[in-house]
C-alpha cells in the first residue's frame, strides 16, 4: 500500500509539473508576439528616421519627415497592436474566413464573394488621387514591414491566435484598406434588412397595422404604399411569417438590423459656448469586441496634427481633430440601397428580363476554400441593376417570387469609390469649406458630418444617394421588379441637394441618427431612420443652459435618462396606477404594486444600481411580445426590441391602433388595460425566475452587462475568461449614453452595441479636448493595454487628447524609432 501511494503521488507531483511547465511554455510563445515599444528598428520604404511615441495610455503618436513616413509608421503601429484584427477584417470582406473556420462562416463568405467587395475596391485604387494612393502604399508597406519582423524575429506569429490558427500572411495591399472601409460601410446600414421586414409584415398585415407596427417618423404624411403582394407575382405568402434568421455569430459579415450604425455628435458656436469658442462632441456606435474596432492615434502630417479614432487596416482618423478643425460623424441612414427581383428567363437560365427585353448575366465562378470541408464553387451572376443575392441569407426566399432572383443596388458596390480620398482631405482640412469640399468624393458609407473649426460650425451630409423614378412602385421602401423602368436608378441626387446645415441661428447643431429632411419623395432621403428618441433628450439638455462647456458635454454625452420611459409609461399604466385592493405580501398582486410604486416615483434614468430600468424594459419587452405576437407568428422574432413610436400609437389609439390590445385566438376582448397588466406579470415572473423575488434588490447592470467578446476566443471555454471583458453598464435603448440590448434569449438585455468610441473638443482650448475607446489599444490578451481604458469607459471617464508633443513624451509607455536601412 506504501509502494501504492508513493507511485500515485509521484504521478500526481509529476502531472502537476508538466502541467505547470506546458502552461508556462505556452505563456512565453504567447507571450513572444508581444511588441517592444521601445525597439530601434532599421526597415525599407521610409526616407528618414520616424518616431512612434505610445504615451501612459499607448496612444501612438507618430512624428516623421514626410506624409508618406508617417503613414508608414501608422501601418506599422497597428500592425503591432492589432494584426490579428486587421487580418480577420480583411479575410472577412475578402470571403476567406472558412479557410480558417469551417462550416461555421460558409455563409458569410459565400454573401461577400456574391458581393464582390474586394473587387471593387481592388478597382477603386486606382481612381484616388496620387497623394492618396501614396498614403496607401506607404500604410501597406509598414503593416509589412512589421510582419516581416515577426516572421524574421521569432516574435510568435505576430498574435497569439496565429498558433490556434496557423495560415501565412499575404502582404497587405492598399485594396485592403478600401475594402475594409467598404466593409464598415456595408455593416453600417441595415436598409436591406429594413426592405425585406416591411415586405414580409405586408404580406401578413392590413395597411393600417402595418402603419402601426413599423411606423413613419413623425412628420407630413406619405401616400398610401402598395401591398407587397400587390407588386410581386406569385409570391408565396404562406412563408412570410416563417422565422428562417438564424443566430448572429460574430465572424459574419453582416450584421442584425438593429446592430447596424448609429451615433451622436453635436457642435456648438461660440455663442453658444462659455468661453466663446466652438465645442464638439462625437460618439459612433458599433457592435461591441474585445478588442475594440476602434484605435485611438495623433499622425503629425505637413498640413499638422490630427488625432482621433481610426479603425486598423485603414489610415485615416475617420473622427477626431486638428489644431483647427474638429470633425464627428453619424450614420445618416439615407436610402442608398434597392433589392430587385429579377425574372429568369424560363427558357434560358443565364438570361433575365429587363426594359428591353432578355438579356444575359454578367457571371463567372469563384472557389470558397472550406476547412475540413470540400470547396464549394459558386457561379457569381449580375444583372444591370447589381449583384444576384443568396437566397437563403436574409429570408429573401420568404418573399421572392417564383422564377425570380434577388439582386441588390447599393452605392458601396461602386468600383470608382473615392471615399478613401475624401476621408485623407478631411483629414487636412483647415476650415468647414475645405471640409465639405472633401465630402464632395465621399461615395460609402453615407454619414452625417458634424464639424467645428475655431469660430464656426456646421452639419453636411455626404455620401452617394441613389436618385429614383417619381414613378418608383415601392419608393425604395420594399423590393420591387428588377425589370420595371421605373424602379430602377436615375443617376444620383447632387451633393449641393444632400442636407447641409452652416452657422445655424440657435448656435447649436447635431445628430442622434434621427430625421433630419423632410422632403417628399423622390427628393427625400429617406424614410427609415435610426433614432426617434434619443433626438428629443438631446434637444432638452442643449436648451436647458444658455451656454455650454467641454464638461456640460460631457454630461450629455453620459447622459442615461430615458425619454421613451418618461413618455410610455404614464400612457401604458394608466390605468394601473392606484388602482385594485390592498394585496397580501408574497401574492404577484402585492409585487405587480410593489413594482409600480418604484416606477411612479422613478425618474427614468437607466443607472445601473437601480431596479427600475429593468422592471421597465422587462415590461416593454413583455408588453410589445403579447401585442404582436398572435398577429405575426414568427415573425415576430424579427421584432426584437421595442418599437416605441408602436406603444404610442397603440396606447393613444390612433388610426384605430389599439386592435392590436385583442388576442384574436381567445373568445373575451381584451383592453389595452388588460394587456398592460397581463404583460407586468409576465415581466415580474421572468425577473424573479431569472434575477430573484426581491425588487428592491435587482440591479439593472445585472442584466445591462456590456459584451466585449473576443469574435473567435471568446467562445472557447477557458480561453474566453482571459479574453472577454464584461463590465455592469447604464445606459439603454434609448438614451443618449447609448448601450443597444441584445433583443434575444436567454439575455435580452445585455449591452451589445455601444459607443466603442467617445470624444469632445474644446477649441477654445484645443489640447482640453478628451477621447476614449471602449477596451483598450493592443489585441493582445496578453497585453496591460488589453482592457485598461474599458474601466474608464465604463465610469464616463476618458484621457487627454492632446497635440503637444511633450505630454506624449513625457508619460510614454516606449518609443520606437524606424530607421531607415541602408539602401
């Protein structure tokens, strides 16, 4: 027995070392593709020695001879800090992740090759201007040049992932940074989502409820519309309703309708300012990941300093500042994208009906690599109008008609895309004039800029947008026949035509994603917008001080009261407020009192430490379900968050509205009343299953828990607990502190969808001027900078952004320099 135990504790004692010992091993190989911030690095393509000093938060700050330099060194410095990043970014639009993952993004590469992305930016490079073009070449160069320093030095693949998922990297091309900035264009807009819904709820509702349920910001009225069945041919209604959407995994190239962009930003004039300068604040919001999309850098370019946000894989500050001139962005949703079905000839399948008659696809194949897998070869077709769509992507198969196609228009699958120029001189900007001349060669994505030079602001639209037919049978609300003269595009509307706002009256201009034309059709921009609530807060604060400071933007900026709670919940309890007989305790009538005596005395503000927020969302949520769901079936699990303009309209009864209060499967008539009580039991019972019976006890950061999820680690068990940052937020749908729900079970209400990024400057002191992302700069799960700034998001707090150089030195984590090597 003594014999025993000695050979069962050697063995024990031994697994515990080897363990111990591969654990190590695998930390110092991880731990290998760690970048040395204060390197002395010789490398090829720089004509002088270039400085990249990483201040206490590594920001990059990069000092060089020449533009061409500078870009170089920015290539270089995103390459070290988020090559695993950029190499997925470029896979993705490339259609190439199954290489890596199998079956798993099969379907987001076959939609990207159909597509055809990186085709066309590979075509646009060639349509930059010669400074752009150098900009491009000078980035790919430095993203080169640190990868071959990884495969020549031994430093570990260049990320830790690179040992899970060993593939050689491919030079960077400066069509990758084109194709990632169509990309984040096409993850921008949800317009196609938007066409098929109101398509399938046609198909399955009155006009009058379909009024309801997807309703026109408020405004002048539009004319009646078509039924979908109306404008289709045999459309097979009976599938309308089905729920083919399956799950959102995070490699996908595109994004859920209510993932798509949104933001804030809002300028004020020096009337308007307390220290008689111009102030802006800027907040876009994209799809939380660890790490971030978003990396903060300051380039010293000839024409001066800019700093700001960038994405890695593309040299630009898409939203920052100079010395002179501050520039935020916002997703303008304007309509720039058509679906088509187009007929196929039944007697000839590679030809499809247009004005003139049968004429053939424009086609060819490509082969999608799969893991594990045989390669799937597809045969890519196109019709004049665009690309020919896969059909079980999107539930386009729920509403195209028999012997059809669906093809799409957008501006983004434009081969002459001069977006990249557009953004590099608005980068050298000096004044609001040379900023809208820049936004002239925008083409995708169309957003909204809001800018700010020492003593003006102002807002411009910019971006290509469609112009359509008078006679357009859907208005580019719902897809259309692909053949119909009238349906398809007329050209563009003129950039001097999209909304231009200089030197407003009130001293005050901004964005929150809401309305911001109302022009009638076809000179309109569009009819789907992303916000209809956040705008009226926004309006309230910024009326509510004669003037404003970088603090008092700030405030707003964290802003989490919510408009939709304060204007939905005195119409949706009306008639529960102090009505029905004392309950015993522990009864749900003694909780459902319980639960309105907190939301009657509650302010509406989303904090996280309150229980509030959350009996109100639970509520929503629970409210809108039993409202749709015996009239839609399925379908309504494409309604995932709440409408509020719907309540409103339900519970004020306009147009009839409050017929959506009856469930038509049962024999009584149920009252809005009726549902409203039912829906805060249903409410009351999921919280207390999923968060406990004690209201007073329920944190709303409990639920409201921010998802930085590493898109391939952060499923691996273990892996995902080094990876993933997951912080208690405020915040919610609709406030102005923006933290997007995810919509679905079991977590309906985790934050999935924020500002990544957050900034506000201040010219009457410019280096004042503050940012922040949302995780940290390095990709690196290694790395202190991993995740230091996230906790200072998460508190509304941010760092120095700065243009003086000797605050950069003076706290930097290292300084490299490239030198140039010998010739």
């Amino acid at each position: 027995m003594a014999t025993l135990f000695r050979w069962l504790l050697r063995l024990t004692v031994g697994a515990i070392l080897l363990g111990l010992a591969g654990f190590v091993l695998t930390w110092w190989f991880f731990a290998r593709s760690l970048p040395d911030y204060d390197a002395r690095t010789r490398v090829a393509g720089i004509t002088a020695p270039v400085e990249i000093v990483r201040d206490h938060a590594n920001v990059p700050h990069v000092f060089g001879r020449t533009d061409r330099d500078v870009f170089f060194a920015l290539g270089y410095a995103h390459a070290q800090d988020r090559l695993w990043q950029m190499t997925m970014l470029r896979r993705t639009v490339q259609g190439r992740l199954s290489e890596l993952f199998g079956q798993r993004t099969a379907e987001s590469d076959v939609l990207m090759r159909r597509l055809d992305l990186y085709r066309a930016a590979t075509a646009s490079v060639e349509d930059q201007d010669g400074q752009t073009r150098t900009a491009l070449d000078a980035y790919a160069a430095g993203v080169n040049a640190w990868v071959g320093e990884v495969n020549t030095g031994a430093r570990g693949r260049g990320a830790p992932e690179m040992w899970l998922f060993n593939q050689p990297i491919s030079p960077w091309q400066p069509a990758d940074s084109v194709a990632i900035l169509k990309l984040m264009a096409w993850q921008q807009s949800d317009h196609l989502q938007a066409e098929v819904l109101r398509a399938r709820s046609s198909l399955v509702l009155e006009e009058d409820r379909l009024r309801d349920i997807l309703p026109d910001v408020p405004g002048p009225g539009l004319t009646a519309l078509p039924r979908y069945a109306d404008l289709m041919p045999e459309i097979p209604q009976r599938f309308a309703a089905m729920d083919p959407d399956a799950p959102f995994d995070p490699l996908s190239a595109s994004l859920p309708a209510t993932l798509s962009g949104a933001s804030n930003a809002w300028a004020a004039g020096p009337s308007r300012s307390a220290a008689g300068a111009t102030l802006l604040a800027n907040d876009p919001h994209r799809l939380l990941t660890a790490p971030s999309i978003w990396y903060l850098a300051r380039l010293e370019l000839t024409s001066g300093g800019v700093i700001g946000a960038t994405i890695p894989g593309i040299p630009l500050v898409l939203a920052g500042r100079s010395a002179d001139l501050g520039w935020g962005i916002t997703a303008s949703f304007a309509d720039d994208l058509d679906l088509y079905a187009e007929e196929v000839n039944p007697k000839n399948a590679a030809e499809y009906r247009t004005p003139e008659g049968w004429e053939r696809f424009e086609a060819r194949d490509s082969i999608v690599e799969i893991k594990d897998a045989a390669a799937v070869t597809l045969r890519l077709r196109r019709t004049a109008n665009g690309p020919v769509l896969p059909p079980e992507q999107f539930a386009l198969d729920t509403i195209r008609p028999r012997g059809h196609v669906m093809t799409l228009a957008w501006s983004g699958l434009s081969g002459d895309d001069t977006s990249m120029t557009a953004g590099l001189r608005l980068m050298q900007a000096r004044s609001i004039e040379e900023a809208m001349r820049a936004g002239r060669l925008q083409v995708a994505p169309s957003q909204n800029l809001i800018l700010a030079d020492r003593n003006r602001i102002a807002l411009k639209t910019v971006g290509a947008v469609p112009l359509r037919d008078p006679g357009h049978q859907s208005q580019g609300r719902m897809p259309t026949l692909g053949h119909v003269a009238e349906n398809r595009w007329q050209g563009w509307l003129s950039y001097a035509d999209l909304p231009e706002t200089s030197e407003p009256a009130g001293g005050l201009v901004g964005n929150t994603n809401n309305k911001t034309v109302d022009r009638p059709f076809p000179e309109h921009l569009s009819y789907h917008w992303g916000d209809t609530q956040r705008i009226a807060r926004w309006r309230g604060l910024m009326q509510s001080r004669e003037v404003h400071t970088r603090d008092s933007f700030i405030e707003a900026q964290l802003d989490t009261v919510s408009p939709t709670a304060r204007a939905l919940l005195p119409i949706v309890g009306a008639d529960l407020w102090f009505t029905g007989e004392p309950a015993a305790a522990n009864t749900p009538e003694r909780r459902r009192q319980r639960a309105l005596e907190l939301l009657g005395e509650w302010n509406g503000e989303m904090n996280e430490h309150l229980p509030e927020p959350l009996i109100y969302a639970a509520w929503m949520r629970a409210l809108q379900e039993r409202l749709i769901r015996d009239d839609l079936g399925p379908l309504a699990n494409a309604y995932s968050h709440v409408e509020p303009l719907f309540l409103d309209r339900v519970f004020r009864d306009i147009d009839g509205a409050s017929a959506w209060c009856d469930i038509r499967q049962s024999a009584a008539e149920e009252s809005c009343a009726d549902i409203a009580r039912m829906s805060l039991d249903d409410a009351l019972i999921w919280i207390s299953e999923t968060y406990g019976a004690n209201l007073d006890a329920l944190r709303w950061g409990d639920a409201h828990e921010a998802r930085q999820d590493h898109p391939v680690l952060g499923r691996v068990p273990f892996l995902n607990w080094f990876v993933n940052i997951r912080q208690s937020t405020s915040g919610g749908d609709n406030t102005l502190m923006r933290g997007l729900t995810d919509g679905r079970a079991p977590n309906p209400f985790h934050n999935v969808h924020a500002a990544g990024y957050r900034g506000v400057y201040d010219f009457a002191d410019p280096d004042s001027s503050v940012f922040i992302i949302s995780t940290g700069q390095s990709g690196h799960p290694l790395s202190r900078h991993y995740d230091d700034l996230g906790e200072l998001w998460r508190r509304g707090e941010y760092i120095p952004m700065s243009l003086d150089p000797s605050l950069a030195r003076g706290a930097a984590v290292g300084i490299t320099q490239l030198i140039p090597a010998p010739q």
